[in-house]
C-alpha cells in the first residue's frame, strides 16, 4: 500500500558538491534551515549574511551592492525606539548604536562579495513574491522592521518582474565568478499573513519565474523543496504548531532528499562520519572520570584528527 506520492528525482550528474564545494545560501528562512545542515555536518558553507531575505529584489540589492562595493552611509540608516536598522536588511543585524550598524553592514558587504567571487554553489531560496515600496523614497525594502504600515505601499512582484531581477543577479555573480552552479528553490513556508489565496498567487509566481531562467547547461538548477513539503508531505505532522513553518522531521526529510540529489558519494560518506562524530561529541557521560570515558574520548580525538587530516579547514568546537 502506498500512502504517499513521490516526486522522483536523480541524482544530479555534474557539478556535485562536496568537502571542497564552498556553499553560499541566500533567501527565507528555509536557506537558514538548510544552512544548518551544511554548517552541522562542516561543509564550507556562508549563510545570509543579511539575514532572511525573502524576495528576490532584496537578494538582487545585496548582491548588487556588494560586487560594485556600494557601502552604506548615515543616511540609509533609520532609527525608531532607540534601535537603528536598515531597510535592506533583517532585524537580526539591528543595534543599539548608528556606528555599529554601519560597520556591521558594510563589513558584511565586503565579506559577501569574498563568497560570491569564491564561491562554488549559490543556492537562492526564494519565499514570497510580496514586496513593500517605502512611499518616502520610492524603494523596495526587504524588511519593514515593524515601522508604520503607512509608510509602504505593498505590491506584487509580475512573474516578469522576478525574472528579471533573477537574471541580474544570474549576470552580476557571473560578471566576478564565471564558474559557479546556481540553484534555485522556493521556500515551503507559507506566508498565510498575506492571506491564503494571495500566498499561492505569490508561490506560483515566484515558480513560474524561476523555471523561465533555469537551464541544467548553463548551471541553472531547481531542487523542488516546495513540490516536496506540498505532496509528499501533505500532512499537518510536518509542520511547527504555527502551522506555517515545517518542523525537524520536514526539514531532515528535505535534507536528505536534498544528499541525495546533489551531494557526491564521498560527500555522503564524509558527512555520515562528521555526524556520527558530532553525536559523541554532545554525548554527557555518568562518570567523566571513568576509564572508559577516557578511552572514548581518546578514540573521538583519533576520529577528529583523521577527519581534520583530510580535510584541514574542518574545525570542531
């Protein structure tokens, strides 16, 4: 009996990644989820430097202004409540103090344009296709940060629109690093706060956009992160209690879904040892003066040497 129906996918052939891949994910949260993974299992990997970003124009901003090194002065900054932020970036980057947000925000610049020019997969998330346009200077910000709703106008993004920006984006990492595998997906999470049919028009834009632009021969890639969470996942199981965001079991299954498709068979290999090695790690012994935990942990140290010999830039905590 079959209770599920299963998207069939193959292993990608070429450009695979592994222990040498360095990895920059860009996006919703969903790049976050999966950025976690890479970073557990110790691939070279750089996670949203500007925090979530959860439409394309503000990945094409970040993008834009770190390869033309285009770096923020006092007056892109806004401040309400004693806090100060940017428009162009989450709320996670948000301080106390102007000074320390300009060097936050432009140090983060010159480090993206670094991973952007060595990077070997670029893997774009996208999660809505809702933008705001602050009415004040005419711009598309990517987080509001909880200031007045009268100040923005909201508006969707046409699916040429997106197209657009993703092959700018496409064009701008090209012009500084030819060689490098995009892989585009769409973030699972709903966005039910635009309303539930405006969230479906949102996701069917950003997919038809998106497959207007991937070409496998030209390293343009889709992994259907969405198509899985939908239908094979099609139970409120998956999801947190917000009903919204999908849960541990729904991110793993993707994960693996995701190995699967695009990691090398040594990568696998490599990643399953690192994992046994992260679980012994957290592993809190009874007696840690025990002969035996020391003799665990002698052998833990010889699995880590042996993993840090073969790969030097792996480092564990």
């Amino acid at each position: 009996m079959k209770l599920q129906t299963n998207i069939k996918l193959q292993k990608q052939p070429h450009h695979q990644i592994d222990y040498t891949s360095r990895l920059m994910l860009l996006g919703s949260c969903f790049s976050e989820n999966i950025g976690s993974k890479f970073e557990y299992h110790k691939f070279q990997s750089e996670v949203n430097p500007f925090g979530i970003l959860f439409h394309p124009m503000a990945i094409e901003n970040l993008i834009t202004r770190s390869i033309n090194e285009d770096f923020y002065s006092d007056l892109e900054i806004v401040s309400q409540n004693e806090i100060y932020s940017c428009f162009d970036a989450h709320s996670k980057l948000n301080t106390l103090s102007k000074s320390q947000l300009l060097k936050s925000l432009n140090t983060q610049l010159s480090e993206t344009l670094d991973q952007v020019k060595s990077a070997s997969h670029i893997i774009i998330t996208l999660g809505t296709a809702w933008v705001y346009r602050n009415k004040a200077t005419d711009k598309i910000v990517a987080n509001c940060h909880k200031i007045p709703q009268k100040q923005f106008l909201k508006e969707l993004m046409s699916v040429e629109d997106i197209v657009a920006s993703l092959e700018r984006i496409i064009a701008l990492v090209r012009s500084v690093n030819p060689k490098v595998n995009f892989i585009f997906t769409v973030s699972p999470v709903r966005h039910l706060k635009d309303g539930f049919v405006e969230n479906n028009r949102s996701k069917a834009h950003l997919l038809s956009a998106i497959h207007q632009i991937i070409e496998p021969r030209n390293q343009l890639f889709y992994f259907p992160s969405y198509e899985i969470m939908m239908d094979e996942l099609r139970d409120y199981r998956f999801y947190n209690q917000d009903m919204i965001h999908p849960n541990d079991l729904a991110i793993d299954y993707i994960w693996e879904t995701f190995k699967t498709v695009w990691l090398a068979e040594d990568a696998v290999e490599i990643s399953e040892r690192i994992a046994s090695i992260q679980t012994k790690k957290a592993h809190r012994p009874f007696n840690p003066n025990s002969k035996a935990h020391q003799n665990f942990l002698d052998n833990l140290q010889e699995e880590i040497a042996q993993i840090q010999k073969e790969f030097p830039h792996i480092k564990f905590d």
